[in-house]
C-alpha cells in the first residue's frame, strides 16, 4: 500500500500524465521518427503507441510467472529528457522482477527527437500502465473498439428496459479519466495571477522606481500590490529567471530555485513551501541576554482560472527577545493571564521562563471578475501610504480579518476595507474571557489628477459591538460620509478620522510624498491658534531617490513624520484607533515626531538596508505624583485626566528622545520563496526627561543573524 501511495504522489508533484495531450500550442511531444509528420492529439497517440509496441517486442515476463499464468499491471513514471533519451523514474508492481524489468526495457528504447516548449527543448515526464499478459498498441486499439462496442451495446439493452434512465455507467471497467489529467510544465503562473504580493519593505525597493516612472497610471499608496499589478511595469517573470542558478539535482533545484511542490495544470496551479524564520542573536541594555526566534511554518498558494486565486501561511513561532523590545509587548500584554501581545504578530503565551509562543496565521482569497473589480476575503494587514510608515493604515498590527474592494477605471482606484476588530483590555473583556469586538471601514480614493500628481482622499470609521449592534450596515455603503453618517446615528456612534494623501513624481529618479490626518475635525479648533486638545492633527512628508548617483538599484529615503497628542484616541478607549492594543496608524501613536533615512541596495542576490530613525515622544509619567493623560497612549480616555486644555504641544509629559540604527544584509536563497541569510544590527537609545519605573534611560545593542523567509515586516523601532 505504501509503495502504491508513493506512486500516485510522485505523478501528482509532476508533469506527467498517461494519454496527455497538450492542448498549448507551445508544448510538443516527443517525436519518433515514424511520428514526424503528426500533430496535437495525433503526435500524442504516435508517441504511446510506439512507446506500447517497444515495450510488447522487448519485456520479457518471468518464465516463473508464465508458468503460474500471472495477470497483473507494472506502472512506471517516465521522464523524455531535453536530449530525446529516455529515463525511468519510477516504477511499481508487485513483484521485483516485474519493476527490474521495466527499468531494463525502458532504458534500451532509443533516442528521439525530445519535447520541446515553443520551440526549445526540454524534459517532459509520462506514465504507461503494462499489462500482462502483454499487447500491443493493435491490441489496446481494438480491445478499446470492442469495449466501445460492448458499452454502446450494453446502454441500447438498458435504455430499451428503462425507456427514462438515459445515463448508463459501466462499472466493470476502469475509466481513463483519472490518467488523463492534463500537467503542464510550470512557469510560475503567479507572475500573471491576483496574488497579492507579500509585502516586504526590502522587496517592494526592488520594483519601486518601476511602479514610480512619470505617467504611469497606477496607485503605489495601497498596499500589499498584487503580481499583475507590478508585472505591468516590471518583468517580475524575467527578473527571477535571472536569478536562477544552473541546477539539474532535484534538491538543487529546490533549495536555490524553486518551490517545493509546484503543479500546474488545465485552468489552474498550485505551489506549497515551508516557511523559515530561524535567528540568533545577542542585546544588551538593561537586561543583557541571548535572543532568538524560531519559526516554522507553511505557506500554499494557487490560482483556479484567471479570476480566483488564493493563498495561506500558518506560524508555529517561538521567541525572545532584546529586553526593551521583550518589555513593551508585556506592557501591551491582552487580559486572561497571557503575557504579551507580540507587535505585529499577535496574542503570545509564555514558553519556557523567559520567551514567548506567538502562533500566527495569514490568509487570501481574491476574486478578480474583470478589470474593474478585485475582491478579496483575507485575515492579515493592509498599507495605505508611500513612506516606511503610514499614519492613516499600518501593516504593524496584528492580522485581522478583513473583506476588500479594490475598483479600477479610468485614472481612479477605490479601495473599500471593512475590518474584524479586537479590544483585549481587561476593562472590556467579560467574565467568560471574551474579548470585546469592535469594526472599522475606511474608503481611499486615489486619483492620477495629472501624469506626475496624485492626490488620495481617506476617511475611516470605528464603532464598536455595542447594544448588540453587531456590523452596523450604515458604514456599509462605498460613497458614503462617514461623518454625517456619525452625526445621524449618535456623537457617540463611532469615532471618525479623515486623511489627504500625495505624490508628486519630479523626475523618473525623485517623488515627494505625504500625508494628512485628521482625527475627529473640528475646524475652530484647528485654525483657532491656542492649540487646542482637540487640533488632533498629524502629517507626514517624504523623498524617494531611485538609483541614486546613478547607481543601479540603490535607493534612499527621508521622511518625517509628526503626530499630535490625543490622535487615534477617543472618548470611549474601545473605539479608538487600535487593535489587539496597537495603534492601527502610526505604531508610536500620538504625541510624537520623528525623522528617518533609508537606503536600500540590492545586486543579484545579495541585498543591504540601513535605516536611522530619530525621533522625540512625549509619554506619560504614570507615577504616583502625575498621572496625567499626555495624549501619546492612546488607550486612554481623552476625556480624563486630560493634562491641559490649551498650549497642547508635541513631546509634552515625560519627553524622550529616541534614536535608534538599524543595518541588514544577506543573500537571497531562494527567489520563490523570498528565503534569505542575514545578519543585522540594530543600536537603540532611549532617553527620557525623567526615569520612571517602566520608562528610563537606556541603550541597546542587539546583533542577529539566521536565515528568513521575508514575507511580512519585522518593526523593531519602538
């Protein structure tokens, strides 16, 4: 039983089928000689008869099993290399002497023109079930005639006793349909498909300045892209093709080329591999200690036709790390006894003394029925914004599930996203230790006013399960103003945010961009000069320098980035700005500023990134003598404990000073799977006005390395 499993596997993870026919016209079979003037089905039929009759002139059964007047059935997986000769690959009976055979018969046949593929040759894979007693290809002909015959006889019989039944199934043969399936020879169809791209600051460089040429008519501001979105402006199918290594070893070819499971067949495709986040390291600070990450996981991604395609990767993950990293997703930690929230990746239990277990799970199914519309049904995180950060939709948060509309015409995209949401606060969790829920939709309108200017309009809206309100279906509707909608339901329905984004494309090398957020306007407020509480107000301006200085493939960035206190706040902490205690927006919430400057460069396979973040944060005391609400934590009630009226200013309460360095580099293993090594280092100081017990002055080196698949963004800058 083993041994037949073993088989239907290997014809499953190949290319191969009995009776293929290659409805491609690019695919061609091998070519006897006999077979030279055939083509499509005629060629394929050419080609097994010959392969049958070589195989009735030369197996030689086992006088043994002639003698006992054996019947039975020798199966073996063929390969026709891109030379004509021929291989076996496998075979399978139940007797040794019947597989030593056939590897004896199959490796005297002779050479032939090889399969080719639009014209080039290549290898090509082929099952054939031997019969014995043996027949030849005449045999198999007629005693298919004859069971053609006997059905259409046996049906004329049925149908004359059953003048209704009109479908006959003929149980007591076995049908050809199974070995009929079609394979082709895969050339990473995702390339072409709706797949979202994972998104990964270090690989979204690499097609950057692609996505950014003046006159393009796309919209980089909503994040993750999918491959037929990239693909129309670079070659993402040629770029991996350039990477490929000359491997011929099936092993080769999958730790540096390929993936591991790949099929592609009539109408649809499939690949799965596993996942790898291994890394090692060692930070000092205040607690000076070993760190590592170990995960494991699977990922699966495929495509049905062209409108469907799908993909899902699930984390096994073990972790600890650098102290104040280790400390802040304590501080965030959910209610029910679970230590930490883990940044971006979610919920975690203790693992041994001193790390944590943090399980995590992605998924996508997309459906594109035309060039306008592309729907997707997901559970993970979404990007709006041009920069490293994004004040208006981060991918830092922990995975969500999520139903989005993206629609495309003219010089417009529309992407509407309605969000599953969690507060995980003990004041909101009940006695079951059920987090409380909460939703939110957002609209972005993203609009190509000119061939360099775009200009993206957001507003977004959070209400929570209150009342056995559930998903409230007045967000529902795409054109909607969330805030007259707030207004109409109650001022305390839900707490609104409007965002403006912008790009400029100076040169095909320079694009300036930025960001707008108004959280809960208020226009006397905003324009009133006392700097008031409620100027809840945040921005960010950018620069990005495509091969800079003329060097390929290197780019640099600033940014900067400034957020008001008491923004993403709100009256009611379950409706703010956040999920699983995580800003939704900005990671360091309100009441801060920052600058960054970026480089990234990547040749071939080898890549490097730096960045340097600097940045001031105005934080809470939460001492005995002040426990006055700053307006940067935004789980708190902006309404209590207020710290000022008036004069409200950036950095305001405990002001820190933050600077932190981060360098990476490594080597692309595997493009398929994006598996890289590495090594990075990240330098962190931190220093506050005033130490507390949770916050103080402290420094931190923490050095790494492992080998990761880079599908989804670490934020180590807190």
């Amino acid at each position: 039983m083993k041994k037949h499993f073993l088989f239907l596997f290997l014809i499953a993870v190949s290319f191969a089928a009995k009776a293929q026919v290659f409805n491609n016209a690019l695919e061609k079979f091998p070519v006897f000689p006999d077979c030279e003037s055939q083509n499509g089905d005629a060629l394929a039929d050419c080609f097994y008869n010959h392969v049958q009759d070589l195989v009735f002139n030369t197996f030689k059964v086992p006088e043994k099993l002639q003698q006992n007047g054996f019947k039975g059935n020798v199966s073996v997986l063929f390969e026709v290399d891109d030379k004509g000769n021929f291989k076996t690959l496998y075979a399978d009976a139940s007797e040794q002497e019947l597989i030593a055979e056939a590897k004896r018969v199959f490796a005297q046949f002779p050479k032939i023109a090889p399969p080719t593929y639009n014209g080039t040759p290549t290898y090509s894979k082929y099952t054939i079930k031997i019969a014995i007693p043996l027949k030849s290809a005449a045999d198999l002909v007629a005693e298919k005639a004859q069971e053609a015959e006997t059905l259409k006889a046996a049906q004329a019989k049925n149908y004359a006793k059953e003048d209704k039944k009109k479908l006959i199934k003929d149980r007591s043969k076995e049908l050809a349909e199974y070995d009929s399936i079609v394979y082709h020879k895969f050339n990473e169809p995702k390339f072409d498909s709706h797949l979202n791209i994972p998104f990964s600051h270090s690989l979204y460089a690499q097609f950057d300045d692609a996505m950014n040429q003046v006159g393009a008519n796309n919209h980089t501001a909503s994040k993750p892209y999918t491959y037929a979105e990239v693909s129309k402006y670079y070659d993402l199918r040629k770029a991996n093709e350039n990477l490929m290594k000359a491997k011929t070893s099936w092993f080769g070819r999958k730790l540096w080329n390929e993936n591991l499971v790949q099929i592609q067949g009539e109408g649809y495709w499939f690949t799965m591999n596993p996942i790898l986040d291994l890394q090692v390291g060692k930070a000092s600070g205040e607690k000076s200690q070993n760190t590592y990450i170990n995960t494991r996981g699977l990922q699966i991604q495929g495509g049905l036709g062209e409108q469907i395609n799908f993909t899902t990767t699930i984390y096994e993950s073990q972790g600890r790390f650098a102290d104040y990293y280790n400390r802040y997703s304590e501080s965030i930690a959910p209610a029910g006894g679970n230590p930490a929230v883990i940044p971006g990746i979610g919920i975690a239990k203790r693992f041994k003394t001193d790390a944590f277990d943090m399980p995590m799970a992605e998924a996508n199914i997309t459906y594109t029925p035309n060039k306008t519309f592309d729907l997707q049904l997901g559970y993970g995180r979404n990007f709006i914004g041009d920069g490293y950060r994004s004040l208006l939709t981060t991918d830092g948060v922990s995975p969500y599930p999520y139903f989005k509309i993206n629609t495309n015409f003219w010089k417009i995209k529309y992407t509407n996203t309605y969000m599953f949401l969690k507060d995980v606060r003990d004041d909101v969790t009940d006695e079951r230790g059920v987090y409380a829920t909460k939703y939110m939709a957002n609209h972005y309108l993203s609009w190509n006013a000119t061939k360099r200017l775009n200009i993206g309009l957001f507003e977004s809206v959070v209400w929570a399960n209150l009342n056995n309100r559930g998903f409230d279906f007045s967000f529902v509707n795409p054109i909607i103003f969330y805030r007259s909608v707030e207004f109409a339901s109650s001022s305390k329905a839900g707490n609104a945010l409007l965002g403006l984004t912008g790009k400029y494309k100076v040169t095909n090398q320079f694009n300036a961009y930025g960001q707008l957020l108004i959280d809960e306007f208020s226009s006397d407020d905003i324009f009133g000069g006392e700097k008031s509480w409620k100027n809840k107000l945040g921005y960010q301006v950018g620069l990005k320098y495509f091969n800079a200085f003329n060097i390929d493939h290197l780019l640099l960035q600033a940014e900067y980035n400034r957020v008001r206190p008491y923004v993403y706040s709100h009256s009611d902490p379950l409706t703010n700005y956040g999920h699983t205690n995580q800003s939704l927006g900005h990671q360091w919430g309100g009441n801060f500023s920052e600058v960054i400057a970026i480089a990234r460069y990547h040749q071939g396979r080898y890549f490097a990134d730096a960045k340097v973040t600097f940045g001031t944060r105005g934080l809470d005391f939460n001492t005995a003598t002040d426990s006055l609400n700053y307006g940067g934590n935004i789980y708190r009630d902006y309404d209590e404990q207020r710290a000022r009226e008036k004069g409200v200013k950036i950095g305001q309460g405990n002001k820190t000073t933050i600077f932190i360095a981060d360098i990476q580099a490594g080597y692309l293993v595997n493009p398929s799977t994006n598996l890289k090594v590495f090594a990075g280092l990240i330098y962190r100081n931190f220093d506050p006005t005033q130490n507390t017990l949770t916050t103080f002055k402290e420094s931190t080196t923490w050095f790494s390395f492992g080998v990761r698949s880079d599908i989804f963004n670490w934020y180590f800058d807190y």
